[in-house]
C-alpha cells in the first residue's frame, strides 16, 4: 500500500498552509480508548489530546486543511481556549435548548448563556417570541463574570431591540479570529465599504468571532465569506486587487 502523500506537520508549524493541504501526524500517534491522542514527544511519559483547531479535519493519515492560514502548535500541557463571555459584548448565540422561560445558547464560551423570553422587545406572557432549538440570536451580554452564568439580552436600557433578536433562518454563519471582528467593526472599515460595491448584502458580526452574512445568491454569500476570510491575511492592496477582478474591472 503505497504511503500518503502530504508534509509533516511539525515542518510546517509557524507557516501558511492551504485548503487541500495534507499535514502527516507524527509516527508516535495512536489511539485509544479515550479518544485520539498525540504523544507529543517520543520520551514524553504524559500525552495530550490531539485538538484540531478551526480550518483543520481529521482525515485518515492525519489532518486535512480546509482554511488558509498559519499552523499554529501549542505544547501539552496548555489547556484549551476559548471565548470569555464579556458585559456589554454583543454576540451571536445559537440555541441549544429551552429550560421552561429560559432558551440556553451555545456562544462559544466555557459553558452556555441563557436567555429569558422577556429579554426581546414586545415580549409578553401571552406574546413570546418564536425561537427555536438552532435559531441563531444576536444580543448582549447583560450579566458575566466568573461566579455567575452569562445572561444574555436582546433588548437595550430602554428597552428597544436596536438590531438584536432572531437573525434569519438563510444566510451563512462562520467564525474568525476577535482581531478581525474588531477591525471590521471599526468606524468606516474599508473592507465593509468595498464589499457592499461588489454585493449587497446583510452583516452580523458577534464579539465572540461569529459572522453571519446573506447576499442575494448563495454564490454572492459564498464569495463574500470567502473575502472575508482571506481579510486576515491579505494586505489592503490584494484585496483590492481581488474585488477588482470580481467586478471585472
């Protein structure tokens, strides 16, 4: 049988790898009953689990990139992370359950936010609103910190919506790093500007590194992604360069 083609991984930590890419696990990796695990050193007595990141898969002889970027290594040892629910911070939520008056929304964190169905404007006893388990919401976080369980809100101090609610059942939702939230949430961003040339389109973006986007077609949501994506990692004349060729000029 002949032996998978692809490139270890331990060289090429540190560089840009892309979708397609086939990154070959050490040959001190097995298995066992406690899941996949990946002895990070041949002498190591302790072993770490093996966690994919987001833009890599498991697949077979090792791992198989879906998104371009650096590959990034982190020593056993480290723990995980992940992201730390913060007052004020509006997010994208998606249900996971409904506790009697409270739906529980996976946003990412350590563990679940809840969400009463007062929290959205007009709510009422008789007249509540129509969410369901996978509906995504977008809110703020009303109460969080490290002794209580992040409560989220759909509704301002004065009690109007301002934006936040059910977002639509259509449209696209993918994650990327918090520093690109920030820079897309930046007064007059350039990269939102050129984009709405290219397409229209509808925007959510979440402090917890979630974006929800929908255009026209399937294929304008695609592309726009796609852009946004690559924002990270391309200069402000490459990307550019590539609106350029997607408009045909």
């Amino acid at each position: 049988m002949a032996a998978p083609r692809g490139t270890a991984a331990e060289a090429l930590v540190g560089q840009v790898v892309l979708p397609g890419d086939l990154l070959l696990l050490p040959a001190h990796y097995h298995e066992d009953a406690e899941g996949e695990r990946l002895r990070l050193s041949a002498g190591a007595a302790p072993q770490g689990r093996l966690l994919c990141g987001p833009g890599l898969r498991r697949s077979g002889a090792g791992l198989l990139v879906t998104k371009c970027g650096l590959l990034r290594h982190r020593p056993a040892g480290g723990g995980a992370c992940w992201y730390v629910p913060v007052k004020g911070d509006h997010v994208i939520g998606i249900v996971t359950a409904k506790a009697g008056d409270v739906f529980r929304l996976d946003v990412g964190g350590s563990e679940p936010a809840s969400l009463s169905y007062l929290a959205f404007e007009g709510a009422t006893k008789r007249n509540r609103p129509n969410v369901q388990v996978g509906d995504l919401i977008y809110g703020q976080f009303l109460v969080a910190n490290k002794d209580m369980e992040p409560e989220m809100v759909c509704i301002d101090s004065s009690g109007k919506s301002s934006g936040m609610g059910l977002i639509g059942q259509d449209g696209f939702l993918f994650k990327v790093s918090l520093g690109l939230i920030r820079k897309l949430l930046a007064p007059k961003c350039e990269i939102i500007q050129e984009l709405s040339q290219l397409y229209p389109f509808e925007l959510v973006l979440g402090m917890n590194g979630r974006i929800w986007v929908k255009a026209k077609t399937v294929q304008q949501t695609l592309i726009i992604v796609n852009i946004l994506e690559a924002c990270e990692y391309m200069t402000a004349e490459q990307r550019k360069q590539v609106l350029a060729k997607l408009s045909g000029n």
